[in-house]
C-alpha cells in the first residue's frame, strides 16, 4: 500500500513538502501527562501570542488560506487545521485530550504551526492518495452518521473507500480517525512555506524523538515533494470499505451516543 501525490498538486503547489512518520505497534490507549503538559504549555503560549483577528496575518496560516482559495474553497468557512488550532487557543479555550498520538502532534502543530494529522494504516483501503477530487467521492466527517459528496476539484486525501481527510486538511474522516486502539499510524506533517528542508527535516526528527520518548514504538520517516512523490507503507491495510454506506448497527449506536450527550447536557 503506497501514499502517492499526484503530480497535478504539485503543478499548482510547487513548494509542498510533505514528512511521514510511519509508527508501528504503538500503545495508544494511556494518558500521557507529560504529553498533555506540553499541550497545555504551547497552548498557553499561542492564546498569548494570537487574537483571532489576527490569526489570518500569520504568514504560516495566510499561505494555506491562499491555497484553500486556489481550489475554490473559502478559508474562513472552512478553516485549515492550523488556523482551527490557533482559532481556539486565542479564544482562551484549551484542545481537548484525544488520545497520546493525537495530543502530541497538536502540540508540534501548535509549536511549529504546521498542519499536522494522520491515518490509521489499519483502516485505510488501497493507496492513499492526496489529489483533486472528480466530484461525488464520498467522506464521512469525523464524529459523525451523514455522507458528504465531494464536489469537483477540491484538495484531498483518498483511498479507494473514500476521502480520508477533505478540503486538504480541514476535517478527517470517521473511518482513519486514530482512536485508542490505533496500533499502526502514518503521520502527515505539511508544510508551503518554503521552509528549507534541512530545517523541516529538523522538525520530522523531533517528533521522532517525542514519539520515542512518550509513546514507543518502531519508526520510520520519510519526507516528499515534487522529486519524492511516494512512499510504500509497507501494510495491507483493509481489502474493502465503503465510506458510502454505514452499518445500521453503528448509526444506532451514534445515535445512542447523541441522545446520552444531549441528556448530560440537560442534567
């Protein structure tokens, strides 16, 4: 199973490079104190640093609000994951706790101010790919029961079940998502700036580093652009899935799970 970019993102995005960071047999069930500290920390930090009206001036959310509008997409709608991170601390509200993988990239996000997010190599299907949609493609948002159809030409993550993250890197899917049983990731760091790559090279390591140090696991990096445009995962993944449809037993049990949350609320 492969991870391609398709030769027409980089003809309108020549400088994306991409680092990945393939994590193998991780336990990612605990909570991590330390990584939720350093979390707390960079949030602090970047609630200090940024109101939200100027959050858009930074040069590392403005270039992806450019690149969400080359492909038709209006940033302030639909914010890059950046720009959603920097959105809630300088609003004074905290990132919530999510599992150890997915609290220790929000923090090198924040830290760094690059998008970051991944896939679960267990629950993708086929190579996945990051590329123009056709249109109609199917993407199930996380967290939720209802089917999106993609329209023509927007950025995205795909397998042959479906999107896996929309609109570049504004919301993942329900299917990847990391979760507390995720064994097998890739993490996706991604960056326009033109940062040399000696120096995001240097920010892939680091986060080797912290995956060692907190969570464990076997590593193995990579990093891609226009003269590197695949990596073999190495993994089988899923034979089949179809984001199209979902099992009836699991919209009962989300809609389980909304009505519980609905009445905590009233209580």
């Amino acid at each position: 199973m492969y991870f391609k970019i398709d030769e027409k993102i980089f003809a309108q995005y020549p400088s994306l490079k991409i680092g990945v960071i393939v994590v193998r047999g991780i336990n990612n069930s605990r909570r991590i104190s330390s990584i939720e500290s350093l979390l707390r920390g960079i949030s602090a930090q970047r609630g200090k640093e940024f109101t939200s009206k100027d959050i858009s001036e930074n040069h590392m959310v403005d270039i992806w609000n450019r690149a969400y509008g080359m492909f038709g997409i209006h940033p302030k709608k639909y914010l890059p994951s950046i720009a959603a991170l920097l959105k809630r601390v300088a609003n004074g509200k905290q990132i919530p706790h999510i599992n150890p993988i997915v609290d220790l990239y929000n923090y090198f996000s924040l830290k760094y101010l690059l998008p970051i997010g991944g896939e679960d190599l267990d629950w993708l299907c086929g190579d996945l790919q990051l590329t123009f949609t056709k249109g109609g493609e199917a993407f199930r948002p996380l967290g939720s029961i209802e089917i999106e159809k993609a329209g023509e030409g927007e950025v995205a993550y795909m397998d042959n079940g479906g999107i896996t993250c929309r609109y570049w890197n504004y919301r993942e899917c329900e299917r990847t998502k990391f979760t507390n049983k995720t064994v097998n990731a890739a993490i996706i760091v991604e960056d326009l700036s033109n940062m040399h790559m000696d120096q995001f090279g240097a920010i892939i390591r680091e986060m080797e580093d912290g995956i060692i140090k907190y969570i464990g696991g076997q590593i193995e990096p990579y990093l891609l652009n226009q003269e590197n445009p695949e990596i073999d995962f190495r993994v089988e993944g899923r034979k089949n899935a179809d984001d199209s449809r979902i099992p009836a037993q699991e919209k009962v049990y989300f809609m389980e799970m909304e009505q519980l949350k609905k009445t905590e609320d009233i209580s």
